[in-house]
C-alpha cells in the first residue's frame, strides 16, 4: 500500500504537479512562508530568542516595551514585550507552534474520521449509509465554527474542573468534529464506484476482506482530493482555533496560541500598545494566508478541467 | 481501426445524378413552395461567387508543450444553397474548422494564418460586435448536444424571439408570431402551446427540432451544423437530417454537415471534404467520392463497408490510428498507415492535386512533371 | 409545488426534532440539575421533591415531549449565571442580533454578487486579478482580527468609529432599534463590515466560480452563435443560470451570519445574542445554551426552507406540472 501510494505520488509529482509548481510564483512563495512558518514552530525553544514560558526569565520591569524601532524599545525585544515581560516575538514562535499543533491534529482527526466514515457509508450502503449522509447533511447546514462551539461547550460541562489540563485535546475534538463531512462525501462517492468494479467480488474469494481491499483501491484514488481538501482545511482549523481561543473557549493563557496571544492582546488596544495583539495578528495571517495559497494551487493543479 | 461510420451497404446519393463537375443540380423532385429568397445554385467551379471561402485556415494552439497546429492550410468554398459534408475522426479539426468560421474558437485557440471570407468579405478577425451581428443572422449554428444547447431557464419561445428580435427590426408579437412559424415549420406540434415550455418539457428529437428553428430564426444565408444528429436515437437521426435537408433546400441556405458519419454525408452533402489530422486530404462531389475514391485514407474509409454485392474481397481496415497533435508525421500525416506509400510521401506534403471530378492530397495524383 | 412544499416541511421538521434532542440531552444528561439549582446543602428531601417537580422522575420521552413542549412555548427555564427566565434575555437581545446579521448580509450580498460577476466576466483583467487576490486575504483574515484592526485604525489612531456597543437605541414596542440614531448607525459601520467581509469574500468567490462553469456550457456557447449580445448572455442567461446554486449556498452562508455574529458581537461588545451565547459557554450555562442552540436551528431550518422554495422559483425543471404528449 505504501508503494502504491508512493508511485501514485511520484507519478504525480513527476509529471504536471512539479510542472505547475516551478511555474507558480505564488505558490513558491507560500510553500517557502509555509516551511518558515513550521520551521519557527518545530524549533521555537531553539529559534526564539527568550522562553516566554520561563517564569525566571521574565521581568516585570520589561512589561510592554515597545518594539525596538520605536522610542523605548530595545534590541533585546525586536517587537516589543506584552504586560508580563514576555517577549512578543518568542511569544509568536511558541504560539505559532500551539496553533499548528491544534490545526495539523484536528485535520487528521477529520481526516480518519471522514476517511473512514465515507468508505463504511459507502461499502455498507442502505440504511447505515443514508444515516451517515444525513447526519453529514445536517452538520454541514450548520457553520463549522458552531458545532465546534457546541462540542467545546459539551466537553468543557462533562469535564468541568479538569478543562485546562485537557484543553488542548478538546479543542483538536471540537475542531475535527466539525469538519469529517468534506472527506466523507469524497470517500463515499469513490467507494460507490469501485464498489461495483470485479476485483472487489473477486476478493472474496480469496478470503480478504473487500473493505480492506477497496481501501487498497480508493485510498489512492481520493488522495488528490483529500490532500487538498486537507491543506484548506488546515488553514481553517488554525482559524477555528484562534477564533476559539479569541473567544476564551480555547487553550488557556498559560499556554498562548496565536488566537489567545491577540486576545490578550486586545485589552491593551485602547491604552495604545497595539504591538501586543497586533503582531500575533499578522502572525496568523500570514500563515493561514500561505496555507490557502498553497491549497488553491494545489486544486487548479489537481483539477484537470480547470487546467488549460 | 478508424471511428468514422462507414456508408450504409447502398451508399448511392440520395438524390438523382449530378453532373460530373458539381455542376447545377437538378431540381428536387417534389419542390417544396420556396419561403426565403431561392439562391441560384452554383457550386465554387461555377460561373457564381462562393457564399463562404476558406483559404489556408491555421488554426493554433499554444500549449506548454509547444505550439500545437490543429488545423492546417484548409481550404474549401461553399456555394450558396450547397451542402457542403466534412467527415474525418474526432480530432481531425472539423469541429474547430466550424468553430473558427463563426468566430467562437475557445481560447487558446486561434485563427494563425488564412482568410475566411464571407459574401467576399473577410469575417476572420472582425471586431468583436461585428463578428456577433454575422452570427445567427448570416451563419447559424447547430451543435452535437440538443439536451446542452438550449437555456433550461428559458421557455423555448423566449429564446427564439430573443435571437429572432436580436436580428430582425420586429416587435415582441410579430416575433412571436415568427417564432410559432419556425416551430410548425420544424415539425413541433402544436406550436402555439408549446411555445411557452421549457427545454426540459422536450424530448431530445424535439430539442433538435428547436435548435434548428433557433438556428434559422435570422433566416441565415449558411449554417454550421456539428455533428447534429450524433447525441440522437437512430430512429430520430433519419427525420432531423430529412427536416434539415428540406428546410434548407426551401430557404436556399448552404450548409457546412460536420460529421464522422459517412451514411449521413451520402443522404444529405452536395459535396465531401474528408479530413485527416487537420488537413483536407480529399474534396469532391460526394457521389463520386464514395463510388470512386481517391486518396488511400478515403479509399480505406470506403474499404470498410460492408457491401451487399457479394463477390467483393474482404473487407479492409485501415491499420494504426491517427497521430496526435503532438506527434504528426513529416510529409503526407497519413504516410505511416499508408499502403501504398513511397519516397516522396516521408518527406514531403502533398497539396490537393486534381484527381478526376475531386482533389486528392495524396503524390499518387500528383500531375507528371 | 404543494406536495414539493410540504416534504421540504417534513424534512425540517424533522431537523428540527434532532437539535432540539441534543438540547433536551443537554440539560438532561450534563451536570446534574437539581444539584445545581439546589446547591450543596440540600436535603434528600429537597433533592426527590424537585426532581419530582422538574418531572425528572419520568420516562426520558415523557420528558422530551415536555422538553418540546415548552420549547415550543419559548420556555427554557432561568439562567444559571443571571438568573433570568431565558426567554426574557434572548427577547432582549434579538433585536442587536438580527439588525447586525441584516446588515452584514445585505453588505457581503450588494458588494459580493457584483464583484463575483465582474470577476467572473473578465478572468484576466488587473481589476479581477487584484479582486480575486484580497479575496484571498479575505478568507484568511480571522472575523475577530478584522474587527481588531478595524478598531485599531478607525476607533483608537482615527477616533472616527465609536469601538463598542450598539450607541443610543430607540425602544419600538418590544423591539430596540440603532437604526434610527445616528450614533446608532455609525455604530453599525465597523461591525457590519468585520461580519460581512468574509461571506462578502466567499459570495465573489463563489459567483465567480459558477459564473465560469457556466460560461463553458452548450448553451452558452449556442447563445453566442446565435449572435446574441454580450450584454444579454452575460445577464440574461449566464447570470441566471449562475443564480440557482448561488441562491443555496448564499442563502445558508446568511444563516451562518448570524452563527459568526457571536465573535463579532465578541469584539465589539455587542449586546446581542451571540456573546450572551459565549458567556453562557465559558460558565457552562446550559439554559442559555440550549435556548441559544434551538434558535439557531429555527433560523437555520426556516432560511434552509426559503432557499428551497426560492429554487423552485428560479429553476422550471424543478416544477412538476410536467404537460404530457411530446416530452417523454
């Protein structure tokens, strides 16, 4: 399975994918953003210059410092400090690292969830099928950001006390239940058509289970779709998660994402340090922005109508 | 083995002798009372001017690859009231031949060399809005599809007063008045009903019967009619190219019958133009290029056929299949799958030399030095 | 028409059903309460006596149907945190809500159709090139850090924008209204713009994407051999056949307004029903919760069944008066 899946991405890559990628500027751009971005998050504790997190380090003497262009700055805090001494600039690599985090887990939640989903639905077919479907149909008239709301909410009443601790899982719940139904329908209508191909009544015979089989076969069929779908999907994960956290249902402040980092950082709007949320802000933008990028090329790419 | 659908066993013209040069042909049988303006029928070897000339149409595409020629040093001439057949496989160019006529060849398409001339007026690169009052009102256009080609949104009647008041100086009821006309006159029962139902209210037979009256409601001088009859049951096939024989003989309007049916070609064209990998390779009266044709790839299309004449030897099939855009042979493109192909055939490419009553781009005909 | 009306009704109601069951399971399911209107110090007296009087006592789908019951009569019980009956809260709030969700919607629907038309006319200008790359931006700028930076520019460095609240409203019946002041209105400006501007985004986007799909059809391509004029291909038949899926995914794209209204209402201290909602999910308030949610659904259901309707207007292939005789 794994070759099949590799030769199914070499033959891809080889041919128009790399085609394409060479001749899109935007999408160079915001692949290299991209790998800055994960590059920043993976290595934090070595990249930042302070550990924000270091209750030692910290001085509240250098609380809200300006950034170092600005009278009052220093270099020691290239964009100034927020009202505990952290450094925003360290703040942001820490952030951006919990933001992916919650991002890359809820997509693979949605992902194996959806992928599963859509291929029972679609073997099983009847009854379990059109409930699946209509829950799916259900959801999706509801906006993602709602049931994510709704599933935090749930969490945080059965958890109660214990939240803090278990936030970060919560939120990777909350975030990759609201978002299965895309990859499902995908699943499901490739599974429909392969189910009714031979070799999937042929391994019967041979004693594999056809589930299994068809997983063979689909998996590589809908990994174009899928891949997309996923990479959109990444950037709206971090979106859901920041605007969670924004609105204080999210992961703590002791362990700041972007999205709590600007809602911090909002309360020091009106006394005029913008840097604090403002900084975080182009932060996420930044990187939701490359991700987006990148999924748009990657569907005209992968889309052979669109292409000319 | 090539996709264009041979002759039916007695692929003898549908219509009486014609003259060994497509000279006049002789009246219909039972003339039907003309409503247009009958033209004199005069084919481009006659003394009249052609109605549309196409002179060594190019037609590119510009791709990552490379520059792709899907049409090449094209020409033929259409006389007013003729029916004109082009048959070849898909991908042969036909299509985009038609397309490039009436100016709607899909980007990155595009017209890189030679005239169209329309009346003696070239039409290929017209401005914009006067490539658009030419289209409808002196070409119509007839396409593969019925089910695709007409607005779901819109009863039929809406958009045939909509073309026919887009062209003609004429109020909403006297289009409509119109419009009920072509409708009765295309074979639509009870027209004055049905006029304000939807496309999806029609079978794909009557569809067909709508797109013809769309196609004629400026009372155009020619039309492009691709593939009209391929989406559509066998059985409705026969009556759509019955009515648009009849309808165009009664307007006196030419036609250019796009198609890779040769049985289609046989009961309706004047003359054929056969094309292969974007070129004419033979051009003559249809009768005579189905009795006796010229250039091998005809020769193996008619090869084909069935006959119901017994002792004929076996049938013949054309080995291989057309190149590829990307890859089209030097010299004569049919060189490869040629039979009786020679020297002169790698290397070099044959214009159309005459050939009896036709003109073949094959070296077997070209003149002695 | 009647018989497509009503199961469209059925399905909504059953819809309906569904949500409203996550909310009985809610209040029935988490947290326990009797405890919690109780407190700590109750008898076990106490404790069987309420739990008798809250029906608790009952077969679950005996307490569903009263749970539908009251729902239906707007009866959620009393806040945890406030102390309020529900209903009297969300009464109060609506008003902030929906005057909100409508403007940001007739914003992103005036601003969005147009530039999605545009875009999707002319694919290559610098103008759509440019449109289609702030769309971009758009979708990847988070509601509330629009509605930040809106505040940081045009309420903090500017002063121009008031940066919270609704300003002075008038009291019409039982309805408030910001519409008639004029700090009222100016009030209104940033907050329509930060809610609007992403469906604004995804409504360009999305008629601009229908708008070419629909170009590259038969009819279109018929269309224009029949010589028709760009004008009238462009708007007569283009655009209309463009509307159909639009009026679906724009219709549901309204009623998620009024969802994301809740971080807009957060930013700029909205008295409306969304940050009651988000207060209500931070102290576990599950009344507020369940009321918040089976409202939602209604206006969701209801916008759910317009578009279906709306459909069926637009498109005849959807109607079934289908005459016989030469259709088959």
């Amino acid at each position: 399975m794994t070759t099949r899946i590799a030769l199914a991405l070499h033959g891809a890559w080889d041919s128009d994918l790399a085609w394409s990628f060479r001749h899109s500027p935007y999408a160079i751009v915001a692949a290299l953003v991209f790998l800055a971005c994960i590059g920043a998050a993976a290595f934090a504790p070595w990249v930042a210059p302070h550990n924000p997190f270091d209750l030692s380090q910290l001085d509240l003497s250098n609380s809200l410092k300006p950034p170092a262009w600005l009278p009052g700055g220093t270099h020691t805090f290239p964009l100034g400090t927020d009202d505990q001494g952290r450094d925003i600039l360290s703040t942001i690599f820490f952030g951006a690292r919990i933001s992916l985090e919650v991002g890359i887990a809820a997509v693979l939640l949605s992902m194996v969830l959806g992928v599963a989903l859509g291929l029972i639905a679609g073997y099983v077919g009847g009854s379990l099928d059109a409930f699946i479907m209509r829950v799916a149909d259900v959801q999706l008239s509801f906006p993602a950001i709602l049931i994510a709301l709704l599933v935090d909410g749930l969490a945080r009443a059965v958890i109660r006390g214990a939240h803090d601790s278990m936030a970060f899982w919560v939120l990777v719940l909350s975030i990759g239940v609201s978002g299965w139904v895309q990859y499902a329908r995908t699943v499901r209508g490739s599974t429909l058509v392969e189910k009714s191909k031979e070799y999937v009544q042929a391994a019967r015979l041979f004693g594999i289970h056809p589930l299994a089989i068809m997983a063979r076969h689909v998996l590589p069929n809908v990994l174009g779709p899928v891949l997309v779908i996923g990479t959109i999907h990444i950037a709206t994960a971090i979106i859901t998660e920041a605007t969670l956290s924004f609105l204080g249902v999210g992961v703590p402040p002791t362990q700041p994402s972007l999205g709590t980092l600007i809602r911090i950082g909002n309360d020091f709007l009106f006394s005029g340090e913008w840097w604090v949320t403002l900084f975080p802000g182009i932060a996420l933008v930044v990187m939701v922005l490359a991700i987006n990028l990148l999924g748009d090329w990657l569907r005209d790419a992968l889309n052979p109508r669109l292409r000319t | 083995m090539t996709d264009v659908r041979p002759v039916h066993p007695n692929p003898l013209p549908a219509r009486g002798e014609r003259g060994p040069s497509g000279g006049l042909r002789p009246p219909h049988p039972n003339p039907l009372p003309a409503r247009g303006e009958r033209e004199p029928r005069v084919s481009e070897t006659g003394d009249g001017r052609p109605l549309l000339d196409v002179r060594h149409l190019r037609i590119e595409f510009p791709t990552r690859r490379g520059v792709l020629t899907a049409v090449d040093d094209v020409t033929f001439a259409i006389a007013p009231g003729e029916v004109l057949g082009v048959v070849g496989e898909s991908g042969a160019g036909k299509s985009l031949t038609g397309a490039a006529i009436i100016g709607l060849l899909e980007p990155p398409g595009r017209i890189a060399g030679g005239e169209i001339l329309l009346d003696g007026a070239r039409i290929d690169h017209l401005p914009h809005d006067e490539m658009r009052r030419i289209r409808g009102r002196r070409i119509g256009a007839i396409f593969q599809d019925p089910l695709a080609s007409l607005d779901p949104l819109y009863s039929i009647g809406s958009q045939l007063i909509e073309t026919i008041r887009t062209h003609l100086p004429m109020s909403e009821a006297a289009a409509r008045t119109r419009a009920v006309e072509l409708l009765q006159e295309v074979g639509i029962p009870a027209a004055a009903r049905r006029i304000d139902h939807y496309p999806h209210q029609f079978s794909g037979g009557m569809r067909q019967r709508v797109v013809i009256a769309l196609a004629l409601a400026a009372n155009p001088r020619l039309i492009i009619a691709d593939e009209p009859t391929t989406a559509l049951d066998v059985s409705i096939q026969a009556q759509i190219i019955t009515l648009l024989r009849r309808l165009c003989r009664e307007y006196g309007t030419a036609v250019m019958l796009i198609t890779h049916d040769m049985g289609v070609i046989a009961e309706t064209a004047d003359r054929v133009a056969v094309m292969y990998a974007g070129r004419i390779v033979e051009i003559g009266p249809v009768a005579d290029v189905i009795r006796a044709p010229k250039h091998p790839y005809t020769i193996g299309l008619m090869g084909s056929i069935p006959s119901v004449t017994a002792d004929r030897e076996r049938l013949v099939q054309i080995d291989g299949s057309m190149p590829r855009l990307t890859a089209i042979p030097s010299g004569c493109p049919f060189h490869p799958r040629c039979n009786r192909v020679f020297d002169r055939c790698l290397n070099e490419r044959p214009e159309l030399f005459d050939a009896g009553t036709s003109r073949a781009a094959c070296w077997l005909h070209a003149p002695l030095p | 028409m009647t018989a497509y009306a009503i199961r469209r009704l059925l399905q909504a109601i059953v819809v309906m059903l569904v949500v409203a069951f996550v909310a009985f399971s809610l209040f029935q399911y988490v947290g326990d309460p009797v405890q919690l209107m109780l407190g700590q110090f109750a008898t076990p007296v106490d404790r069987i006596r309420l739990t008798h009087e809250l029906g608790l006592d009952r077969p679950f789908y005996v307490q569903y149907y009263h749970f539908l019951v009251n729902a239906v009569h707007g009866q959620f019980g009393v806040s945890l945190r406030i102390g309020k009956p529900v209903s009297v809260l969300l009464a109060e709030r609506l008003p902030a809500t929906l005057e909100l969700s409508l403007c940001a919607a007739i914003f992103a629907l005036v601003v969005g159709i147009p530039a999605g038309v545009y875009t999707g006319l002319k694919p290559n200008s610098w103008l759509a090139r440019t449109m289609l790359s702030l769309s971009l931006l758009g979708v990847s700028l988070p509601t509330f850090l629009i509605g930040i930076l809106l505040i940081l520019v045009f309420a903090v460095k500017l002063n121009w924008l008031p940066a919270f609240g609704r300003g002075t409203v008038v009291h019409l019946g039982g309805w408030t209204t910001g519409l008639l002041t004029k700090s009222g209105l100016v009030s209104l400006i940033m907050p329509t713009i930060t809610l609007g501007l992403f469906q604004l985004t995804l409504i360009m986007r999305l008629v601009r994407s229908e708008m070419l799909e629909v170009l590259r059809t038969d009819y279109i391509k018929f269309a224009r051999a029949r010589g028709l004029t760009d004008r009238a291909i462009n708007f007569g038949h283009a655009l209309k056949n463009t509307l159909v899926p639009v009026i679906t995914i724009t219709g549901l794209q309204l009623g998620s307004i009024i969802a994301f209204s809740i971080i807009t209402e957060q930013v700029f201290q909205w008295p409306g029903m969304g940050l009651l909602f988000i207060q209500a999910v931070s102290y576990v308030d599950i009344p507020v919760m369940a009321a918040y949610l089976c409202l939602i659904a209604v206006v969701f259901v209801t916008i759910n069944l317009i578009v279906d309707l709306l459909y069926y207007v637009v498109d005849p292939r959807l109607r079934v008066d289908r005459p016989g005789g030469a259709g088959h």
